[in-house]
C-alpha cells in the first residue's frame, strides 16, 4: 500500500482558481456596506479603550476599595495582566483565525470579552482580578487579529489608510465612554466606593451584548475563502455585495479588474509562518515590530498610569480623573481622522515616520517641563492632547502596516505575531515599570521613563523612513503577494 501524500504533493495537486474577486472588492466606491463593517467590527477598538480608561480613571477607588486595598504597584501589574492576555489572545486567536475563518473567529473572542469584563466587575481579591483582567485582554487580543485581517479584507484599497486609522482612532471614543462613565459612576453620592468601580466594568459588556447581533449580518471574507477552495461561496458573497451597491444606485463597471491565479490549501504550517515573517519578508518583519514595541511601551506605559500622575503629583481627587480623560481623548481620536488621508495621500513611510518622530520630540520636551515643575494639571493636560494627537496616529499605523504588509493566508497570524511581540516587549514592562517609578514620587525618576517612550519612537522613526513600505492605494495582493499564487503557466479553473 502506497503512503498519502506529502502536504507538499497535496499543495501541487490541488484546484488552481482564476478570479478576480479581489480586484471587484477593491474597485467598490465607500457604502451602507462598509459602513455595517466598520461599526459591527470596529467596535473593538473602542472597547479596548474603554478598558484600558477604566483600569487607569478607577486606580483611585481600587486603592480605596474595602475588598482590594491596592497599591499603585498593584494597579501597574493589573494592567500588565490584560496585556499579558492580549498577548497569548492574539497569539492564539491568530492562529485560528487563518485557519478556521475570519467570522467564527471574532463571534468567539467578543464572546469571551464579554464573559471576562463582566466577571472584573465581581473581583473579590488581587488574584480574581488579575485573573479576569487577564481573560478580558485575551478577548481583546483575539478581536485585534480577525477584525484588523476582516476589514482590510473588505475594504476598497484607495481608502484603507485612512479608514484603518479612523477606526483605530474610536479607540478614544472608548477612552471618553470610560472617563465619563467614570465621572458618574465613581460619584460617591450615587453609589458606595466599594460598588462604583464595579458598575464602570459592567460598561463594555453592556456594549458588546448590544454589537454582538450586528455582526450576524457581516459575512466571511472572500479572499480567506478564495484560498482556502470555497470559490463558490467567495463569488456568491462578493455578488451579493454588487448588488447591495447596484440597488443604492451605484454603476460597477468591470473594466482594469485584476485577475490573480491561486492554489487552494487548507492551511499554512507554521514553518512557512515564520519562514515567510522572517526570512522573506525580514525587513517589513523589522518595521513592523519596530512600530508595534514603540507604540506599545508609549501608550501603556502612560496612559496605564495617567491617573496616578494625576493624583501623586497634581492632587487630583480620584473621582475628578475623568474631567482630564476627556481632554486627552479627544486629541487621540482627532489625530488618527484628521491625519488619515494623509497616509494614502502623501503616503505611508513619510506619515509614519513624521507622527512617529513628533511624538518622541514633543514628549521630551514636556517630560522635561513636567520635572522641572512648570506645569499645572491643566497645561499638563493640554501638552499630553498635542503629543497624542501626533501619536495616535502613529500607533493606528503601526497596525495599519503590520495588517496590509503580508500575504493573506498569514494576515491573522502576523498582526497577532508582531502585537504579541511588540505588545510583550513595550507594553507588559511599561506599565509595571512606570508604576514603579511614580511610587518614588520623584518627577526626575517619571522624566527617565518618558524619555526611554521617546528613543523607542524616535528610533521607530528612523526604522520605518529607511524600509516602510510604500502601500498606499494599492491592492493588499500587491502589495504582498499570496503564498498561493500561480505564476506559472498551469491550467486553472476560471471564475
């Protein structure tokens, strides 16, 4: 009896498909279509603001907390405990993702969100919320993965610059939910200490229980199906989708469409993984994770211990922290929409390196004016919207780059690799670190951390201006390649 096949053999064998689906998605104009995509899946970005506002703006009541007493070491290691999850979440729904498909993916990591942020708000001791914030960032972090790949799937590739970034910047709408929630919820005329910052967690499951039906009606991505042999229903959904279009009036026209000759397979080891990552596409490897570790270190770093700034060095009470939360997130979301179009404008690398370096130069020279004490809580707050203005657009890139700059059987698995590495190496220590460094309560030793946030951006900077990848406006299988394609001259069966 003859041994099976090699995976190999199977690969060579398998249908070769002719289509130009992708090509048909691309050439779509902006509708109700992508707008259902962005708020069912783009919500995400928002809960995780909403999360990570909350952990910083009720630091203050879990310090005072009958149940909790903790210290602001305590605060700094919960944080590094939902990144820890978000880390292992992406790693491991990542790899879901590609193999089992984009939509069951973001249906379960939503579901277990939920579960989590619920559960926090029942914490009875340090270890029971570490424990929860730590299944609440593995929900988070799988959703990073099959919602990033799913909506660069889907979307047209002359706007998928500034889209990506608009989305990442809801992040902040999030941010704002939380410090408002938390201005009402923390009241303690309204509800006992003990009981406000549990109601602030109940927040997200609320608004995940209420997204979680929209996504019924967003289907699987065609170009996941495409290369994994279901041609059929890949057509029938992007039809369906003309013809949404066709009846809201719009006229498709099928000229300059793009046709791409691919190799179904069921999967894609993780040798060529990483093979591909880091051998092939080393340099994008490079700035990818170059750009996931800055922003990580310089938005957990602070914004995880922005509210013990506040109340160590400003005397802000802490049921007053949301009034500064405000502010400051208004300047995070206005960043990424008004500098959006820029990035397909004028381009990915000259953006990328511009917000990156601005960052780094405006927080060292604010960090300085903080240790020398020449800022009070309010000029502090508006030096913090102008630097994160520039660096929310600079983090929304980075998950723009690492999303579009690989092929597409590995979409999933890279933007869960590069959070993971990034998220692990500047986000983990970073809130643990700064946390460490307020409880001396010496502004030069805070100084020190900002100025560490700065060189990891500036070198960013550098790193991206030098071998980014110039992307923009172009179709996501241009600008990488699909592991399946055909380049040679094997017959195939059309579509």
């Amino acid at each position: 009896m003859s041994a099976p096949p090699t995976a190999a053999v199977r690969e060579k064998n398998a249908e070769v498909i002719e289509t130009d689906l992708p090509s048909r998605l691309d050439r779509l104009p902006w509708g109700r279509f992508h707008s259902l995509i962005v708020v069912a899946l783009g919500v995400t970005w928002l809960l995780d603001g909403l999360e990570v506002t909350l952990a910083g703006a009720v630091a203050s009541a879990l310090k005072s907390s009958p149940a909790l007493h903790f210290t602001n070491a305590d605060v700094g290691l919960a944080g590094s405990a939902y990144i820890a999850g978000a880390v292992l979440g992406a790693l491991g729904f990542g790899w879901l993702t590609d193999r089992l498909g984009r939509r069951k993916l973001f249906f379960i990591t939503l579901g277990l969100y939920l579960a989590a942020t619920a559960a926090t708000a029942l914490s009875w001791n340090l270890a029971s919320f570490l424990l929860f914030r730590f299944l609440t960032g593995a929900g988070i972090g799988g959703e990073y993965t099959a919602i990033n790949s799913t909506i660069q799937e889907f979307t047209p590739a002359r706007v998928r610059g500034w889209t990506d970034l608009g989305i990442n910047g809801t992040f902040w709408v999030g941010a704002g939910l939380g410090a408002a929630g938390s201005l009402v919820l923390l009241d303690p005329h309204l509800l006992p200490s003990d009981w406000g910052w549990r109601a602030c967690f109940f927040i997200g499951a609320v608004l995940a229980l209420a997204i979680l039906p929209m996504r019924i009606w967003v289907p699987e991505s065609p170009r996941w199906l495409l290369t994994h042999g279901d041609k059929a229903e890949a057509r029938s959904i992007v039809e369906g989708i003309e013809t949404r279009f066709r009846k809201e009036g719009h006229t498709l026209t099928d000229h300059d469409l793009t046709r791409l000759r691919l190799r179904s397979r069921g999967h894609t080891p993780l040798r060529e993984v990483f093979h591909t990552l880091f051998n092939v596409h080393r340099r994008r490897a490079l700035v990818g994770l170059s750009l996931m570790t800055a922003q990580a270190f310089f938005y957990n770093a602070i914004f995880f211990t922005y509210a013990l700034v506040l109340t160590d060095f400003y005397q802000v009470p802490g049921d007053h922290i949301g009034w500064y939360l405000l502010p400051f997130a208004l300047g995070n979301f206005l960043g990424p929409l008004l500098l959006g179009r820029l990035f397909d404008v004028i381009g990915r690398r000259k953006m990328i390196a511009t917000t990156y370096g601005l960052s780094a130069i405006l927080l060292t020279v604010s960090g300085y004016l903080f240790e020398q004490q020449m800022l009070t809580v309010v000029t502090q707050t508006a030096a913090w919207m102008v630097i994160f203005f520039f660096a929310s657009a600079a983090a929304s890139s980075a998950y723009l780059t690492v999303s579009e700059s690989f092929p597409l059987e590995i979409r999933a698995l890279a933007i869960a690799v590069f959070y993971a590495f990034g998220t692990a190496l500047g986000g983990i220590i970073g809130p643990a670190f700064f946390g460490r460094l307020i409880d001396t309560h010496e502004r030069g030793a805070v100084y020190s951390g900002y100025l560490v946030g700065s060189a990891l951006m500036l070198g960013a900077a550098v790193i991206a201006a030098i071998w980014g990848v110039d992307a923009e406006r172009k179709s996501l299988e241009n600008v990488a390649a699909p592991l399946s394609s055909v380049t040679d001259d094997a017959p195939g069966g059309a579509q």
